[in-house]
C-alpha cells in the first residue's frame, strides 16, 4: 500500500516588528492627511473671517461717519430748534 502526503504548504512567518511597523506606517500617514485637512479648513475660516472683518471695519467706518454728522454742531442746533428743547445751565440731578 502506498501512503501520498499531499503537498504541505509552507506557512509564511510573519514578523511581528514588521507587522507593527507597517501598522504605525499605516496609521500615521491617515493621521497626517486628518491634521492636513483640518490646517487647510482652519485656514480656509481664517481667510473667510478676515473678509469678514473687512467688511465690518467698513461699515463701522460709514456709520461712525453718519453719527459724527448727525450730532455735530450745526446739525445739534436744528434738532433743538426742531424738536423745542430748552438748554438747561445748572440741571439739578448734579446737586446733592
């Protein structure tokens, strides 16, 4: 009688090391694509904030233009004349 072994296969030793290396190769490669697109969105707001801030500084400007005009000297005095205020010299609530 004749016994046939069918063909052993080899299993390949892996090396722990290498495993672990290739792991950390691995994940630190998706940690910097993460850290990389999070820089790119934050500069992305910085811009959009500094746009934003212009804009601001430009309407702050206009309407610091517009108060200084409405009580300027002359203006003040037509909305007395307007509006019957009487001009107190000595108002009583600075007494004590």
């Amino acid at each position: 009688m004749t016994i046939i072994h069918p063909k052993k296969i080899k299993r390949v030793k892996t090396n722990p090391i290498l495993v672990i290396g290739l792991f950390l190769i691995v994940a630190l490669t998706a940690g910097n694509a993460i850290v990389y697109t999070k820089t790119v969105a934050v500069e992305h707001d910085v811009q959009t904030g500094q746009k934003s801030l212009e804009s601001a500084r430009g309407e702050n400007a206009s309407l610091k233009n517009s108060w200084y005009e409405a009580v300027n000297g002359t203006n003040m005095e037509r909305l007395v004349k307007e509006y019957g205020f009487v001009k107190i010299t000595s108002p009583r609530y600075l007494q004590s």
